[in-house]
C-alpha cells in the first residue's frame, strides 16, 4: 500500500466526484482545473487505477472510483466532523445519539433537562435522523429507533410500545357541544402523516384506523399531508384539523391542555421504540446510563 497518498488530492477527488467536473471542482477549491487534473492523474498513478472517464464535458466515475468515493467521502466527513469537535471540545464525556425526528422533537427533548442535571459530566449530541443509524461509517453511540427490534449485528433495548388516536385543538368544539367522533371527523379536517418507507409497515394510517372502528370515511375528504408526525401534531394544535396522535409524542400537550385527545379509541402500532447500539456501547458505562434514564423515562 502507498502510504504517501496526499490527504489533499484524496479531498480534490472528493469535490471531483460530486461535481463530475475538473473546472467545477477547481471553482469550489479556489484552483485551477490544470490543478485537479494534475492531482488526480497523480492519485490515480499512486493506486495504480482509473479513477475516471475523462470526456469532453466532464468526466465520469470508473468501478474504483465509485468505490474509492463511498469511502472517501465517509473518511472526509469524519475529519471535519473530528475538526469541528476539537475546536468546541469539552472536559466531559460523550455520547452521540441518534433520535427519530418527531420523538426527539416532541418527546425526548422536554425530559433531557433532568438528564442534564443528573449526570452533570456527560454531554449529549442529538441527531434527528430518520434511517436506522449506521453504525460502520457514521458516528454514532446509540440511536432511539421505532421499529420491529430486529437488527442485525445489533442490541436492541426495548423502551416501549405505542398507541395512536385522534387529537385535536380544544377549540374545534365549544362547550355545548359533545365529542362525538364521527361528527368531528365529518366536519373537520383530517391530518395525515405520510409515514416513509421504514415507517410505514410500523405506522396506522387514518384508513387503518377508520376501517378497524368502522367509522365511515368522511364523503368529502378534506386534508392535508404531512411528512413527519410531529408536524401534523403541530398542525392539530394550530387548529387546522384532526390528527392521529402518537401517544408519547401528543401526552404533554394532553396534559397541558393544548389538545383533546380521545384514547379511548387507540390503536397499538405494530413497531415499538427501541434503543439500538451495536455490542461496544453497551460496554461503555455512560450509555448503560443514559440506557437506563431513558428506560424510566418511558415507562
């Protein structure tokens, strides 16, 4: 192996991959495009590979270019990541973990304050994320995930299960007036959440859940989409509708009176939230407790 392969070309090739252009590339990095050519025919000298397809309007990836980009781009987004961290380090000790979004924003974030002021000497870094995390090329300790709690090469922790029913703004009926259900859903609004391709086997959707209470679908639907369930539950407390509220996403604004819910008509979802980390963190006594905070805090 060469091991005097410029960390510099290995960067030009980078931003060449993205952009598929030696004058496109040269623009970003403030070079010229004889500049990147002159580097990547040394690179390509250096691994003894085509890196590209050069062509009279750019140029395009080889089988080892493509795979050299995948890594490399991995191993560049790790030294700006380690870059950025070490000019804003700290004397505490880390955890990176990953949150799916709508939890993270509705849920987790309102309860880490008491993390904080229990375990002063650890620092959380909260990433939404909306894929399984993966564990071999990005930086993460743990990911809170909603899902089946099968994954590979993994331990899952389970945290809880969930129940989804309507909720909706106190203000769609005035106080002479009933909740009842099938006239709400006739005359106002319903709130979907398009739950994306992991989600979806794991989610209720509002057909799911008028077919198992065999309510009628609404003759003139009126609705509107969202991508995330925390976004259609923002869009119920706006008054803009009836959403299917996940029950620990929604219960705050429960209890505060932000929202009606009626759970007397819930659903359990047929994933559940789970803590999953590959078989290291485990070992790493800070996670087992946060793993443990976070267990309390969902029951």
């Amino acid at each position: 192996m060469n091991k005097n392969i410029s960390l510099t070309a290995i960067h030009t090739f980078t931003v060449v991959s993205q952009t598929l252009s030696f004058t496109q590339a040269g623009k970003l990095l403030h070079i010229t495009p004889s500049a990147v050519s002159h580097q990547m025919k040394q690179l390509e000298s250096q691994l003894g590979v085509q890196l590209f397809h050069r062509k009279p309007q750019g140029v395009q990836l080889t089988a080892a270019g493509k795979t050299l980009q995948q890594h490399a781009n991995s191993g560049m987004s790790q030294i700006q990541h380690g870059i950025s961290q070490s000019q804003f380090s700290s004397q505490k000790d880390k955890l990176v973990i990953a949150v799916i979004p709508s939890l993270a924003q509705q849920w987790l974030i309102p309860r880490l304050a008491s993390f904080s002021v229990k375990y002063p000497t650890i620092e959380l870094d909260i990433v939404a994320l909306d894929r399984l995390a993966d564990f071999n090329t990005e930086q993460f300790d743990g990911h809170i995930h909603f899902g089946s709690g099968d994954y590979f090469g993994l331990k899952a922790l389970w945290l809880a299960n969930e129940t989804v029913y309507p909720i909706y703004h106190p203000a769609l009926i005035d106080d002479h007036q009933t909740q009842d259900l099938s006239s709400l859903i006739q005359h106002h609004q319903l709130l979907f959440y398009k739950a994306g391709i992991e989600d979806e086997p794991g989610g209720i959707s509002w057909h799911d859940w008028l077919n198992h209470y065999s309510i009628e679908r609404p003759s003139q639907l009126n609705k509107m989409s969202f991508s995330h369930v925390a976004l259609a539950i923002t869009a119920a407390k706006k008054q803009l509708g009836i959403a299917l509220g996940w029950h620990h996403l929604v219960i705050d604004d429960v209890n505060q009176g932000q929202l009606i819910s009626l759970d007397k008509f819930a659903m359990t979802t047929p994933f559940s939230y789970y803590l999953v980390a590959p078989s290291c963190a485990w070992e790493n006594s800070n996670f087992r407790l946060f793993a443990n905070w976070l267990t309390k805090q969902m029951t």
